[in-house]
C-alpha cells in the first residue's frame, strides 16, 4: 500500500512540473503574440492609405474587365477570355455593382 502512495506522489509530482513547464511556455508565447499585435498594427493614416489603394485598384480591375467584355471576350469563370457570342447573364452578373 505504501509502494502505491510513493508511486502516486512521484506521478503527481512529474506531472506537476509538466504543467509549471507548459505555464512558461505559454508566457512566452503570450509576450510574443502581444508584441506581434502591436508590431502587426498600422497606424490610422496608413490604414487608410491602404484602403484607398485597394478601392482604387478594384475601380482599376473592373474598368478593365468591362473593357474585355465589350472588346468581345467573356470574363465569367465559366468561360473567362473566349470570345463572346452575344450576351453572357454570367458575365453582366459579375460585371453589375451593387
């Protein structure tokens, strides 16, 4: 009976030192998480710089399919850059903001 205590306690004992090991690796690995967040993070300015450029270049990418459309080219998935025979309801679809 005795043999079987010391056992237990020796268990819970390597165990316990397993979890204050993982504890400090989890520390770490919240200190780096943070201090990537905050290395991660834009200021308000280039935020919108970076969003401006992005709506910018999408007006850019649309004005250019619209120009393949009416060139005569298809620019649906379906069947992107054959040429177009008629109206494609895939491609007014994809060309239609709303």
């Amino acid at each position: 009976m005795t043999q079987a205590l010391v056992e237990i306690e020796e268990l819970l004992a390597s165990v316990l030192r397993e979890i204050q090991s993982l504890r400090s690796y989890i520390q770490v690995l919240e200190e780096e998480n943070i201090r990537l967040k905050r290395d991660a993070a834009l200021p308000a300015q280039e935020t919108e710089r970076v969003i401006a450029n992005a709506e910018r270049i999408q007006n850019v990418a649309q004005e250019n399919l619209l120009r393949l459309y009416n060139d005569g080219f298809h620019v649906c998935h379906l069947h992107f850059g054959q040429p177009l025979e008629g109206d494609c309801l895939f491609c007014m679809g994809f060309l239609r903001k709303d």
